[in-house]
C-alpha cells in the first residue's frame, strides 16, 4: 500500500548525541542502553500514514483526503497539541517536560521516534523519560482472558487509595517488574502500616493525653536527615524512599520501647517525659512531611492530630486491621 513516511533515518545520529549527552535523560540506564544499541543499528524511515479505506476513523493527512495518520505518530503529538502548540500560554510555560513518564513498551516511540519528531520541529526535547515496568499477578501477566485481572477500585474500597498507593510505590521495584498478590497487599497494610505506623500514632497520642493532658511539650527542630531521601527520590527510586521513610518509622518504635515513656511516668520525671514524647512527635510530624508525595491523606491526618500543640480528636486508628483476603 501507499503511505507518507517519516525521514527517521536522518535522526539516528541526533537522538543518539542527545542520549549520550545527557540532553534527553533515560531512567533507568538499561533502559537508555537498549535505545543506544537500537540506534547503533540505525532506525529506518517511519510510514506514518495508512490508506483511509483501511482506517477510515482516523485523522486525515493535510492535503490528502485518501490517507489519515498513523495513530503512534498522532498520539506522540498529543503531549504538545493538548497544551496549544506552539504559541499557547500552557505550551510556553510547561514545554520543555521535566518528566515524562513511560511504560517500558513504549520506551522505542519515546525515545527514538519523538525525539526526532520534536528535533523535526525545532523543539526542545523532555528533560528526562522515566520508564516503569510491568505489575504482574501472583507472578504472571495480568489478563483478562485469565481472569486475573485486579481493578483498583476493589483495593481502594475495602483498604483506601493511600494503601493501594503505598503497596505499590514501596513493594513494585521503581525500575522493574513487580508482583501483587491479594496476600502480600494485605501483610504489607496489616503489619506495615496498621502496626508499623498506625500503632506508633496511636500509641504516641494516647500517652500525651494520659500523661500529659493532650498538651504537647516543645518541639524539637526536623531530628532527621532527610538527604537519603531526596536522593532516592531524585534518582526515581521511590521504593527506596519509601524504605527509607520505614527505617525511621521503625526506629520510633524501638525508641519507645528504649526510652519506656510508661516508667518516666512513674517516676513523675516530667521534663524528661515531655522531651522524650516530644521528639516522637516531632519526628512523626517529619514522617507526615516525608509521606506526602506517597500518601497524602495519611500524612494529612497525622499532622491534624499532633496540630498546634495539642493532640485532637483521635480515637481508633489510621489503618483498622483486615482480614478480608488472607
């Protein structure tokens, strides 16, 4: 059949100098190895069109009524098309991309063919492509001809968005495949975070309101440092972040047991029950911070309850246990 094509070829060496450069960033590596070594082979013209008889819903070539554009040429043009090419105020403010993010499928069309598609218009290339692979099902490919299917709305409704967004930011490798079973979710929001943190907020506030009237002492400035963090965040890594966040989590918990607030009080050593209790809250107000970007409810909720100096309105927990599938 008769088609228009795209002169990829003449690109080949251009996206290659953008990779090699930096000025076209792939995360992780390996996937920007692939890409160079598909471009040490050369990369072919690209027919971009298909016979209007054959496709007749698509959009129609300029100029020729008989031929409409291929859907993968098309479709890599909706990234600046939705935000009014090229003079609209939404274009000019967020084009160049500072991250586009992908599914390792896709990582040829974004990483060969659009780049020269923008360098064929004059544009500036996205900052950085950042490719994710694929969540499987008790180990094997999600379908629907299976039956394996998992919708998402089933695990929001019974465990919350935070719960379906913390499993699988920190138990679904940033750069690599992942695997979600019904029991794996479930150990990770039971143990993780019902008792993990959910118990730590609780028991936390239940002893400023026992020994201390609700009232929380003097804050310590952020106790932790916070790089290792930003750096893993920085790199893509957001299990690791995740990770990260869980260290200081269950070092709280440690701490507790360590410092056994319980016995201060019988003491009736107050100063040193109220720095004590004080610094916990302080690091899980810097926890809440930490959590944000992951878990935007949760970290709200903690922060409400340790608000202005007061522990308020707490009653239950931030992660009630279920039993629903294990």
């Amino acid at each position: 059949e008769d088609n228009y094509f795209f002169r990829l070829s003449d690109y080949t060496e251009k996206v290659k100098t953008a990779l090699n450069s930096g000025q076209l960033e792939v995360v992780p590596a390996t996937k920007k190895n692939e890409v160079l070594a598909l471009l040490d082979k050369g990369l072919n013209d690209l027919s971009i069109s298909r016979p209007k008889e054959k496709i007749p819903w698509g959009i129609n070539v300029p100029g020729d009524e008989t031929q409409t554009i291929y859907v993968w040429f098309e479709a890599l043009m909706n990234y600046i098309t939705t935000l009014r090419y090229d003079d609209g105020p939404d274009f000019l403010k967020f084009w160049p991309a500072s991250t586009q993010v992908i599914g390792k499928d896709i990582t040829r069309f974004h990483a060969a063919i659009w780049p020269a598609i923008l360098m064929s218009l004059g544009l500036e290339l996205p900052k950085r492509l950042y490719v994710h692979g694929f969540i499987n099902i008790n180990g094997a490919k999600m379908s629907k001809s299976d039956g394996n299917v998992v919708s998402p709305t089933e695990v929001v409704s019974v465990y919350g968005a935070d719960a379906l967004r913390y499993y699988f930011a920190r138990h679904i490798p940033s750069i690599g495949d992942g695997d979600f079973t019904w029991e794996k979710f479930e150990r990770a929001y039971n143990s993780e975070l019902g008792n993990d943190l959910g118990n730590l907020v609780q028991r936390t506030a239940s002893m400023i309101n026992k020994y201390q009237g609700g009232v929380i002492g003097p804050l310590p400035d952020s106790v932790h440092d916070t790089g290792p963090y930003h750096q893993k965040l920085a790199e893509f890594r957001f299990d690791q972040a995740l990770s990260y966040v869980w260290e200081l989590i269950r070092g709280l918990n440690q701490y507790i047991e360590d410092e056994k607030p319980w016995q201060i009080a019988k003491k009736q050593d107050d100063e040193h029950l109220q720095v004590v209790l004080a610094y916990i809250v302080s690091s899980l107000v810097q926890v809440a911070d930490l959590l944000h970007p992951f878990m935007p409810q949760t970290a709200a909720s903690i922060k409400a309850i340790f608000f202005d100096g007061l522990v308020r309105n707490y009653e239950g927990t931030l992660f009630p246990k279920v039993n629903k599938y294990t």
